[in-house]
C-alpha cells in the first residue's frame, strides 16, 4: 500500500527533489575534500601503513608516470571526504525517500542515520586492521632475494580503497534487512529458514566485492557478514513488531487525504 503522499507527486518534483540533494551532498563532499587535500600527506601514511609493517627493509612504492602521484593524492581525499561527509550523505538519502514514508515510519531518521553510519565505519576499520594486513603479509611472501617487491601506487590504492569500500558496504546488511522487512520482502522466519543458502551468497559476495583474488581476504569478509546476517534475523523481528497496523495506516490515509483536500 503507498503513501498517498508518494502517489500525488508528480515525477518532475522527483527529479527536482533528487537535483536539490545531490547538489548537496557535492558541495558538502567538496568541502571535505578540501580539508582532506589539506592533510594527504598524514592521510596517505595512514592508507599505506598496512602494506608499510610488512615490506622487507629498503622497500618502497613506485609511480610510473609524471601526473600519477598527484591524482593518486587526489584520490585519498575524495574517499577520505566521502567518508568523512557519509552521515550527511546518508541524512539527505532518507530525506529524498521520506516522501515516501508513512509518518511512523519517518521518526526513524536519526536511527537510520546514526546506525548506517556507525556500520559503515565499523566495516571500513574491520578491513583496515584485520583484513588488509594479512592479505598484503601473504602476497609479500613470495618475495626473495631474486624477487624483490617494488609496489605500483596505483595499484596499491586502488585495491585498498576499493577493499575498504566492499567493507564498510557489506556491514550496512542489517540496515538493509531492517527496511526490507519494513516494507514485508522479507520476515525473520524466512531469513532463518534461508540460512543455508544465505551463507553460500555471502561467499559468493565475498569473493566478488574483495578485488583481492586470495581465499584470506574473501574469508574474512565472510565470517562477519554471516554473524551480521544472524544480527539481521533479530532487526527482522523488531521490524516486523514495529510495522504500522492496517488500522493505523488507513487513519494516516484518511488524515493525509484530508490534509491535502
């Protein structure tokens, strides 16, 4: 059943409601990334850290053409601006959708903000100090004295961001769960009957989302994303508690009928 609120809205107002957050969210990400640009130097010792506690002695990193180390510095502080700026990113998702939303439902703003934004950074730390120093301990042991590791900046970067990317997106499944049950896709007693095949596409997940191709990195994504998908069952069933009764949801029809005659 829709909001009658969503039904009256006309798609231009959509796309003039979408225009007005994204204009936002970039100029709050341009700000933040202003700030970051202004600490890269400190930003790119903390990115690289990980790869730097497991380098043998006399190693370092290489880039290979003139612009490289500039874009690279570039892109440290874009996705440190994005994760700096993620709770207003996320502040302005919800008030684009909450049009959408019957009034019980709109009063979980600060929830929703808060705990995506907590998740998110939960997995981003997850994947910096337990899934990022094994990886890069075990492809530094195939070095030797006839094969020395000269790592590419590109390269290194790319693969932590988008690490730390696939992280801090897989622990935002609760959330995702909770709004699913919300709207009655799924219900805790399906999610628990599932279970079997719920572990097989976390696997599958893992082995997608982690650009790292060794079985170390793809594991660690996965144990917690099964132990997030057992905290999910329990969102489940406060989700469904807390759905609006039919009763309540005719009565907010009537009264926004109502209000907009």
């Amino acid at each position: 059943m829709k909001n009658p609120a969503e039904e009256k809205m006309p798609l231009t107002s959509h796309l003039d409601e979408l225009r007005k957050r994204l204009i936002r969210i970039l100029i709050i990400v341009g700000i933040g990334f202003v700030a970051c640009w202004y600490f890269r130097e400190w930003l790119f010792q903390v990115i690289t850290a990980p790869l730097v506690k497991v380098l043998p002695q006399n190693s370092h990193m290489i880039y290979t053409s003139l612009p490289e180390a500039f874009f690279n510095y570039m892109k440290i502080s874009f996705y440190a601006s994005l994760f700096l700026t993620s709770p207003f990113t996320l502040y302005q998702l919800w008030k684009f959708i909450s049009p959408g939303l019957y009034q019980t439902e709109k009063k979980y703003v600060a929830p929703f903000v808060i705990s995506s934004s907590l998740l998110f950074t939960g997995g981003v730390l997850f994947g910096y100090y337990l899934a990022l120093p094994p990886a890069y301990s075990f492809f530094v042991e195939f070095s030797s004295d006839f094969l020395k590791p000269m790592f590419s900046l590109k390269e290194y970067l790319s693969l932590s961001l988008k690490l730390l990317l696939a992280f801090g997106l897989s622990f935002e499944l609760p959330v995702f769960i909770f709004f699913m049950a919300k709207i009655g896709i799924v219900n805790s007693k399906m999610l628990a009957k599932q279970r079997r095949y719920a572990i097989l596409v976390i696997f599958i997940a893992a082995a997608v989302l982690t650009p790292s191709p060794d079985a170390i990195t793809q594991i660690i994504m996965a144990i917690p994303l099964m132990i997030l998908y057992e905290f999910s069952i329990f969102i489940a069933k406060f989700a469904e508690k807390k759905r609006p009764k039919t009763d309540d949801v005719q009565e907010e029809m009537k009264n926004s009928e109502e209000e907009t005659s």
